[in-house]
C-alpha cells in the first residue's frame, strides 16, 4: 500500500537543540496511527512540522506523493492536511458557529447544511452552544469544538494532538469515541496521545518515540502485548 504521509530522516531543531534525530513514519489511507512517548519525545514537534509551523533542518514530509517540507502551513491545510494542536486553538472571543465556519475559510465551496450536521450528530452539545462564545465552554466541549473546526476543512488527513489532555474520563471516552466515527467514515488519523492505553486501542498502528527517535513501531496488537511497552507506557 502506499502512504497518504511519509516522514523521511527528518531532523528538526529549536536554536541548536536538536529536537527529532532523523525520524521515518508512514501513514497509510485510511489508518489511525498513534504516535506514544513521554513528554519531550518530539511527538508534538512531529506533527508541527507535517503542518508548516516548523521548518526541518534535513529530511522530507511527504503528503499524497509531493514535497511539503517547509510550505506554509496554510498551503498545507488547504491540501487536505488539518492540524488540531494541543491546547486546541480555538478562538475564545468568537462564538462556536464563528469558530467553525473559520474552519472552513480556505475552501472554494460553500458550507453545507449536511455539514452542520454531521458535526451535531458527532457532537450534540455544540448544536445547543452555538451561539455561545467559545471561551464560555468547559475544556471537553471546546476539544469537541477544536476537532469539529479542523473537519470544516475537509481534511483527508487529521493530526490530533493530545485530545484528551486535562479532560475528565467520560469526556476522554466520548472524544475517543468520535476519532473512532471520523476514521470510519474515511479520514485519516495521526493521533499524538499521552493515555498511551487509550491510543493503543484505537490506533491500527503505534510508532513509539524516546528522545527525538522512533524507537518501536508495529500493529497496535503487538505494543499492547510487549512487556516493554507495558512497562514503560502501560502502568504494568
């Protein structure tokens, strides 16, 4: 098969810290893939860079077989790539229907009922918030909100960063619940995720990052089952 998004000996860097050390993944069509590791494992570097908001020093970012390395991160949103970064990103002072039409800024065509929606029907709340400023809503409600503006794009591929943090366990599994929906209705998913458990049940595939390298990859199956993912990432 071939990959929708392929890293290749990528090395990324903040001033002269090294950040990612020659990293490779690939993303096939299709697939929710989990990228796991401890804080300051490059993992969120990773997906800054596949967007645009970080320029490698050496190596490739390949999406749909061309060259994205170092283009803009808008460019690359409007090329099918959606970015939902950690901390969500949404705009506060704006209301949840502002935040979501935002969403949808870089399109030719115009927004859809039937958008609207299948976000309603991912996330209920929102429909009832929609009028609502953005700051106003709990922290699940503005991850729902986060992950429903960045689908306004119509992405092909989308790139969740920790979409669980800080979020109470039911919201954690209602969020899970909708990357689940979203895949099989056809996105592609790239999930940074630091509930290593959590990712490792949803994911098809699991690459495991130390330090700025990928240390371990394989089927999500066979991470769950290693005693050294286990011990290190599952609590066992």
């Amino acid at each position: 098969m071939t990959s929708i998004l392929s890293i290749r000996n990528l090395e990324v860097g903040y001033g002269t810290i090294a950040a990612l050390h020659g990293i490779g993944l690939d993303v096939q069509k299709g697939e929710i893939v989990t990228l796991i590791g401890a804080n300051g494992a490059g993992k969120t570097t990773t997906l800054r860079t596949i967007s645009g908001l970080l320029k490698p020093r050496k190596g490739e970012v390949t999406f749909n077989g061309q060259n994205i390395s170092g283009v803009k991160p808008h460019i690359i949103t409007g090329k099918g790539v959606s970015h939902v970064p950690e901390g969500r990103g949404i705009f506060a002072n704006l209301s949840v229907a502002d935040n979501l039409e935002l969403g949808a800024y870089l399109r030719k065509d115009k927004i859809q009922k039937s958008e609207y929606d299948r976000i309603f029907s991912l996330f209920p709340v929102l429909k009832e918030r929609i009028k609502q400023n953005a700051g106003t809503l709990s922290g699940g409600e503005q991850q729902m909100l986060a992950i429903s503006r960045a689908l306004m794009a119509k992405p092909t591929v989308l790139l969740l960063d920790e979409p669980s943090l800080g979020l109470a366990p039911q919201m954690v599994q209602t969020i899970f619940r909708v990357i689940r929906e979203i895949n099989a209705e056809g996105t592609t998913i790239l999930l940074v995720e630091q509930n290593a458990h959590m990712a490792l049940v949803t994911a098809h595939r699991g690459y495991v990052m130390e330090t700025g390298r990928i240390v371990v990859s394989d089927e999500t199956k066979a991470l769950l089952a290693s005693d050294r993912i286990k011990k290190a990432y599952l609590g066992g």
